[in-house]
C-alpha cells in the first residue's frame, strides 16, 4: 500500500473512483454506498474516516464504466497518450462490439 495507507483510493472525474485498493478486508467500508452516483467517491471518503482508515487519494482521470469512455481510453493509446500496452492488446482482441 501506498504511504502506509489501509486504502488507496483513484478518483474519476465522474464522483467514482476507477481504483481501490484497500490492505485488509473492510467487511463495513462499502455497506450502503450509494453506487452509481456522483457521490460514491466522497462517500467512500467519509465512512473511511468514520472507520479510522488512512487513506491515500490518487490523482482524478477517468474511469471506464461507459462505451464512450472505452472509446477515449482507445484513442488516448492510439495517439500514445498514454502507455498502456497490456491494455491495447486485449483492446486490439476484444471488439465488445465497438469499431
């Protein structure tokens, strides 16, 4: 873990997150989050504060829960924005149905 974090948290720009990672098992962490909205991210935040996590906030991008975003993540490794080359080649296998 990062800084001597129990989590690690990647803001997307959406109120999600696109990363977490947590050091141990946090059975109450999640319990009624409210997925799917532009809150989850602070949410998440504050019932790490209630549980006394040390938290580590990444730096905000986005994440890809949408067709869209997966069409930007493809042109940002088309233009070598970005070094994902693990990525692209699942990406260059799997159409899911996009051109």
């Amino acid at each position: 873990m990062t800084c001597g974090s129990d989590l690690v948290l990647g803001p997307a720009a959406d109120g999600g997150y696109y990363l977490i990672g947590v050091k141990a098992r946090q059975a109450t962490l999640f319990a009624g989050m409210p997925w799917g909205t532009e809150t989850v991210f602070a949410a998440t935040r504050r019932q790490a504060r209630r549980l006394g996590l040390r938290t580590h906030v990444l730096s905000p991008t986005f994440d890809v829960d949408e067709g869209e975003d997966l069409d930007r993540l493809r042109a940002l490794i088309a233009r070598g924005a970005v070094d994902l080359r693990h990525t692209a080649r699942v990406l260059s296998r799997v159409a899911c149905g996009r051109p």
